[in-house]
C-alpha cells in the first residue's frame, strides 16, 4: 500500500480528538458490540449475536483465538509494508472481506446496500447473501467495478439455485460461496426464547422475491387450505409488516395474500437437507465462477472439495449458530490447510474482531479473514459510515501488528510468529 494505514488511521482519531469529535463507533470489541445491543431491539441483538444452543461454540471460537500469542521479532526493517493478497485473479489491498450476513435490516434499513456501498468505498469485497434484505441488484448499483462476491444456500428447488447462479454472474461477482453448513437451522435459544424468525415477517428474503423464477413458481403455487389461525394483535402487526416489506402496493398486497403466500414458499425451499458432493459437482459444471465452499471443519472434506474442483475453502462454524459444542474454527485451520497443500486458497471466518485476530489466522495459513457480527453491529451504529470505520480500524491494526511483529508483507507472516498462551 503506498501509505500505512495504521499511521494514517491514528492520526484521523488522534486528531479528530483534539477537534473535539469522537470514533462513530468504539475501537474496543466488547464496547461495540454493548453498544450495539443498546441500539438494537431486543430480537434484533439475539437475531445477530445468537448461537447455537448454550452458545458453546461461539465461546470455542473465540477461546481458540485467545490461545493463541503473537511472537514478535525485532531489528526487521518494516518501514515499508503491504497488506495486499491476490485472490481470484484480483489483486485486494487488504485480507479482509465482509462474509454474508443475513437479515441486514434487522440492523439497520437497507443494511445491505449500506454496507456495500461501505466496503465498496474501502477496497474490501463483500459477500452477498442470499438471506439479504435488498436485492442483489441494487447494491451493485451503488458499487462501481468494486469486488463483490455471492453466497448461495443451496435451495432445494434447482431452478432457484440456477437462478440465483445466474443473477450473481450478471452481477458481475466474481465468486460463489456455497454454505455446506445450513442445510437447515440450528437450534438457536434466543430466538426459541422470542419466537422470533424474521422470514416468517418477510425480512430476510428479499434475493427470493425479486428472483423471476421464485415469482412464477409462486404463481403456479396452490393457494393455501389451512385455516388461518386466530386472529391477535401481534398477526395483524406481522401482516401489516408483510405487505409493506413486500414488493409492490401496500394495499394490494394486504388485499391478495401474496406476501403470506411467498413466505410459505420460501419456508419450503430454504432447507436442503440432501445436499451431497453430486449436488456439488452439478454446481460446478453449472457456472464459469470460482466456487469456495464454506463450513468445512474436518480435513477429508476439504480433500473431497479440492477432488470435486472447487477453488476455494472457507473453515467456518458458521459463528457458532448451528451446532453446539462443534470444534473452534480457528483450531481446526492448521489441519485444513495441511490437508489442502496449497491447491487452493484457504479462508477463515470465526470469531475475528480485531487487526490482531485477523493476523493469527493469516499466520495459521488463511489466505483471508472474512468479518462477521463485527459490521453488523458498526452498521446499526452508524450506518455506511459505522461499516467504513470499523473497516479502517481493523485494516490499521493489522498494519501496525504486522509492524510491530517484524512482517513486512502478508506473506511473511507464519506460523512462527505465533506461541501458546501460557497454562
């Protein structure tokens, strides 16, 4: 990078201090994330921060990171210093990406194409969910020729999964990354807790119902026989939330059930608890993109990924959210990129939430670290510029942690500049 980031990122808050203006969002993990539950609802903060059962991964994920020790080594010129990595054809100026986070405007409204527009601005992909509250479309809009990726929940509705396909590449994505690990919702309390599903309130499902395939499959779709149940405050609220989130007339919506209607469909063809490597390779012989495939936690799944061609792979637990008590991602990195040898570029999404985080990834032999509830809780905060900000603290830490360490380059660092925490 022709400037050092960490240099350039203290003076803007050192100085803005001496003008009297503060961080938009706290540099302190722990203070963004207890800011954040102050502004979200109640089922927004459990939605996001939520995992699975009695939340035993979660803490996994992050006890895996606290491990860890950074060593660092003296005497190394690193007045000059890079943080880029190539990926994909793309060279990026940093390792970091933001990874797919569902139900955005559970954080803020039109989440999505504010925090697009947000890593747009600062050089760092972002993957796009299917699970998102605008439409894909309409965050590219916003985004230029800047590097944009796209998750895909592999539907159990094939002309869905190609459609979706389809639109990512019209997009101009420039990869697909296919979650393994969702085959169907974890056991989440705090949401069992709230009864609380934001689909069921059609949040979430906005890549669905501005896809033509999905539309015409709701319109060869039966209507509904079941009874519609008694009618209470809270269903009329939920209604009223479902036509206005829906596409089209509020008026028109409320009147013809369509929204009702597309949630059941959704419900239907969300889950693919099938899912198997054939299924993987249709995919593959389906599209020109690069394929990562995310959630791989044991070493011969990522030896069968590499077997069925796909080009990258990202060690994730999903945050925590699906299985309780599942090993740690970054515990298990090491084994993942033993197993693959350097065939394809391993990525890392578990618990990151600082520049120092990121860097022990980087040193296990991830090619990247993607970042989660992080910029969810920037962007309830303060919207596109929360999400920018939390981006330019995160990069200068890593920068000054490089420094600091004796790396000059992400390629120097490794895993010897990591120890064991003390027992």
């Amino acid at each position: 990078m022709s400037e050092l980031p960490g240099r350039v990122r203290q003076a803007e808050v050192f100085l803005g201090g001496v003008r009297g203006r503060r961080p938009v969002v706290p540099v302190d993990p722990g203070r963004l994330e207890a800011a954040a539950r102050r502004a979200m609802s109640d089922e927004a903060f459990a939605y996001f921060a939520g995992g699975a059962g009695s939340e035993r991964t979660v803490a996994a994920n992050r006890a895996g990171l606290e491990r860890l020790r950074i060593v660092p080594r003296v005497l190394r010129d690193v007045s000059r210093r890079s943080l880029s990595v190539e990926l994909f054809g793309r060279t990026l100026p940093t390792p970091f990406l933001l990874a797919p986070i569902g139900v955005l405007e559970l954080a803020r409204p039109r989440g999505d194409l504010l925090a697009a527009r947000a890593a747009a601005a600062e050089g760092v992909p972002i993957v796009f969910s299917s699970q998102a509250s605008v439409p894909l479309e309409d965050c590219v809009a916003s985004m230029g020729a800047a590097s944009r990726w796209f998750q895909l929940y592999p539907s159990s509705s094939d002309e869905i999964v190609a459609s979706f396909v389809q639109r990512a590449e019209s997009c101009g994505c420039d990869t697909l990354v296919v979650t393994l690990d969702t085959t169907m919702l974890g056991w989440r309390p705090r949401d069992l807790d709230r009864g609380y599903l934001p689909f069921l309130l059609g949040k979430g499902i906005a890549q669905y119902t501005s896809d033509p395939v999905f539309q015409r499959l709701l319109d060869e779709r039966p209507g509904d026989p079941s009874p519609a149940g008694r009618i209470t405050p809270a269903a009329v609220r939920a209604l009223v939330q479902l036509a206005r989130g829906y596409p089209g007339s509020f008026w028109s919506n409320l009147a013809s059930g369509r929204p009702q209607a597309a949630v059941r469909l959704f419900l239907d063809v969300f889950s693919r608890p099938s899912l198997s490597w054939d299924d993987l390779a249709r995919l593959r012989g389906s599209t020109r993109l690069p394929i990562l495939v995310k959630g791989v936690l044991h070493p011969d799944d990522a030896r069968a990924a590499v077997a069925h061609e796909v080009d990258g792979i990202v060690v994730s637990n999903h945050g925590g959210r699906q299985v309780d008590g599942a090993i740690g991602a970054i515990d298990v990195l090491p084994a993942i990129v033993d197993a693959v040898g350097g065939r394809v570029p391993v990525l890392f999404d578990g618990g990151i939430r600082s520049g120092a985080d990121a860097f022990k990834a980087l040193a296990l032999g991830a090619r990247a670290v993607l970042i989660g509830r992080p910029y969810a809780y920037a962007l309830s905060l303060a919207g596109e510029a929360g999400v920018r900000e939390l981006i330019r603290n995160l990069v200068a830490e890593l920068d000054l942690t490089m420094g600091l360490a004796g790396c000059a380059t992400i390629g120097e660092i490794g895993p010897e500049s990591l120890g064991a925490a003390p027992a």
